[in-house]
C-alpha cells in the first residue's frame, strides 16, 4: 500500500573520488575513475598501491567478472599531516582532503601515490553477471566477505525520525 514504509540502508557518505574496479576471476585487473560518467580514466597501476584495495577476492562466490564501486579518500588527520609534510619540503598545501585523493590517483608515478595515505571503501557492484544480491544488505555483506572495508555505521531507516537519528549519529560520531 502506498501508506506502507519503505526501509532503506542508510551508509555515510565520505567526499573522496568515486573508483571503479574490474575484478576478472577475482583478480583485480582494471580500475577507473568516473570520468564524465561514460568514460573514466586508467588508475590501474596507482590503485594497486592502496592497501584497502584486495589485489585477489577472497569469498565463497566470486563471479567470474565483478565491477566493485567504491570511494578513494583521505582522512581529515592524514591529510593535515600529509599538508604539513607538503610545506616542510616547500611545496604548495592540498586544498581538501577530496582534492589530495584525487591528485594521488592521478600521479603518473605509482610510487608517489604509494606513499600517499589513501583509503578505499566499496558500497556497490556494477556488473555483475550471476550474482544473485536482492539487497543493499546483501551486497555490503558480500563487499565485506570479498575483503573490502565498507561504510559504516549502517542501519535501516523507515521514517523522517529514523532518518535524523541517523543523520545526527554521523554527524555526532
């Protein structure tokens, strides 16, 4: 009925650089940006320097292609002392912590993106062909068993006052 709730999972959102990542027979083999959303950029080499970033699935079940959406970010203390490693050596501070992220993804060196503090956390599946997910549940404990952080805290929400529970939760936390 139209006057029944409707649960959703509700995730915090962190501003970082939205990633995706091409895993053929549990092997990651390819990762791209968003781009204009239809074509992204190559960041293979420098996303395989990120320690969140399994290089191998580990699950009872993996498809044999599996596209994992994720977000590269940096946290805020990080990205304070990475700024302030930044004008030790003369160089000009990052602006955010997105933006630090952003310009370490696309490094032509993977060996700079390496020491960058980059973190990864997968929230979705694109294509993923036989995979049988019926919830964003179902998919965050697929993410997790795979090896992947996920966001947390979660819950499922049903009402507005559920909803800014939540909102004040991360907000708080």
């Amino acid at each position: 009925p139209g006057d029944a709730p409707i649960d959703l999972c509700a995730e915090p959102k962190i501003d970082g650089l939205s990633c995706s990542l091409l895993y053929e027979n549990g092997i990651l083999t390819h990762a791209a940006t968003r781009g204009d959303g239809f074509t992204g950029e190559d960041i293979t080499a420098n996303v395989r320097t990120i320690r969140d970033i399994p290089q191998k699935l580990s699950s009872p079940y993996i498809p044999d292609t599996i596209d994992i959406r994720g977000e590269v970010y940096m946290r805020k203390d990080d990205f304070l002392r990475l700024n302030d490693a930044e004008i030790s050596a003369g160089r000009d501070p990052f602006a955010n912590p997105r933006n630090a992220a952003a310009g370490s993804l696309r490094q032509l060196d993977p060996s700079i993106t390496a020491t960058r503090p980059l973190k990864f956390f997968a929230y979705a599946v694109g294509d993923h062909r036989g995979l049988n997910v019926l919830s964003q549940q179902q998919v965050r404990d697929l993410l997790a068993q795979m090896g992947f952080m996920i966001p947390e805290p979660s819950t499922y929400i049903s009402t507005i006052d559920d909803t800014m529970a939540f909102y004040n939760r991360v907000m708080r936390d």
